[in-house]
C-alpha cells in the first residue's frame, strides 16, 4: 500500500504574510486564523526567502513595498523555485499598471488595500481549491524536506546549501509515511501494514526496525524523529 494511501488527518492550511505593517498584519492574521488557516507573519524579504527554505507554505500573501525590496521580486524568486505555489499580493497600489506588473511577476491574485476580510477569505479559499495545499508536495519536519514530485529527501542546512539525501524506496516510503502523520505517534503495527518492499513482499518486523536505523543515520540523528516505546513512532517539529 503506498503512502499517498496513509491515515493521516486533516491539518489547518499554512499561510505566510509578507507585511511590514504591524497593525494590518495583526488584524489580517486575526481574521484569518478564526477561519481556520494558521498565519505566519513576515515582516522582511528575507524572513520570507528563510521561511520558505524551512517549510513550504499552503499559500503566500505578500506586501509590495517592504523595507528590504520588493514584494515584486520576492515573487520572482519564489517563481524560480516552486511554479505552483500560489501568491496573492496585497498591497496599496492599485494602479493597472501596478497590477499587470504584479501578475507579470508571478501573482495569481491582485488585493488592494484597503480590502475586506471576508472578501480576502473568499479569494484564498478559491486560489487554494484550484491550486490545492503544497504543503502536501514539501513537506518538512526540522532540518528535513520531501520533495514529493521528485521524490528526494534534503537535509537544510542554517548557512550552507541544502544537501540531497540519498534513500531508499523504503526508507523514503517510511520517512514519508512519518511526515505526514506529523505530530501523531504511528505505531509499528500501522507501519508494518503500510510498508512493502519493491518486490511486493510484506516487511516484517525486523526489517522496519534495521530500516528506520538506516534512515536516521542517512538524516543525521534527528531529533524530529521521536521513539515512543513498545508502540511506535512520531515525527514532530523540535523548538
């Protein structure tokens, strides 16, 4: 059985809010998250570049004139890395010529401000439908990221580039399985009737304990990774 066919249950979509003004970025946030969206602000161009390499958002709202650049050329580089991830600007100019080079840079929705909440609820719901969560597609947990389309594991490093981690086709269907069942202990049981080997064989037992030895000696000993005695495990974020 694959992974993509795993118990996982449903998480609040991540948003990021790239926005300088305080007052307007707690009053967004504020609204948002009764909606059931969990919100992150940033306040900074490059507090969003750090946010996004850590872990990938649902979808991004972002301020054109922020005090490091400009949301413009923010998008450009999210474009660069990852085409899917919708982008929705929110911002104060609202000229055409404002919101034709706002689409040309990459966004797919224009919000000038001042804009209504519900309006902006109704916009995020209807990009996220058409997009769906690319959080499912990066998922991340610590220093680790899945690439889901093509199935690579990285290891992020604070200063240096991330570092493709090479694993095998267990190894990875276990690390996925783990990931999105984030903050969950999974027991070994679940695993075992989720987990086969290429040649279709069942994995028993031992092979998941030598297999999740490999994994976390490839990943560096994550602290991410927890054992919970006698039942199983549980990826969760460490602080």
């Amino acid at each position: 059985m694959s992974a993509r066919n795993s118990f996982a249950s449903e998480r609040k979509p991540d948003i990021y809010y790239v926005e300088d003004d305080g007052e307007i970025a707690a009053s967004v946030k504020c609204y948002l998250e009764k909606k059931a969206y969990r919100v992150t602000v940033l306040p900074t161009i490059a507090d969003a570049k750090r946010a996004l390499v850590g872990r990938m958002p649902a979808l991004l709202l972002v301020d054109w004139n922020m005090p490091d650049g400009r949301g413009a050329a923010l998008c450009q580089w999210v474009r660069a890395k990852w085409a899917e991830l919708p982008v929705i600007f929110l911002t104060v100019r609202g000229d055409a010529g404002d919101v034709v080079t706002g689409f040309q840079n990459g966004a797919d929705d224009y919000v000038v401000k001042p804009f209504d909440l519900e309006v902006l609820d109704s916009r995020i719901r209807a990009l996220l439908r058409r997009s769906g969560d690319m959080t499912k597609e990066y998922p991340s947990c610590g220093r680790i990221r899945i690439d889901c389309g093509r199935r690579t594991v990285s290891l992020l490093g604070e200063e240096a580039p991330a570092e493709e981690i090479a694993l095998s086709p267990l190894e990875y269907e276990l690390l996925l399985l783990l990931m999105r069942n984030k903050g969950r202990t999974v027991t070994r049981e679940l695993l075992l009737q989720n987990l086969w080997d290429d040649s279709g064989n069942f994995v028993n037992d031992n092979t998941l304990s030598v297999t999740m030895k490999r994994l976390r000696e490839k990943l560096r000993q994550p602290e991410c990774i927890k054992t919970v005695r006698s039942v199983g495990y549980r990826m969760e974020d460490t602080v």
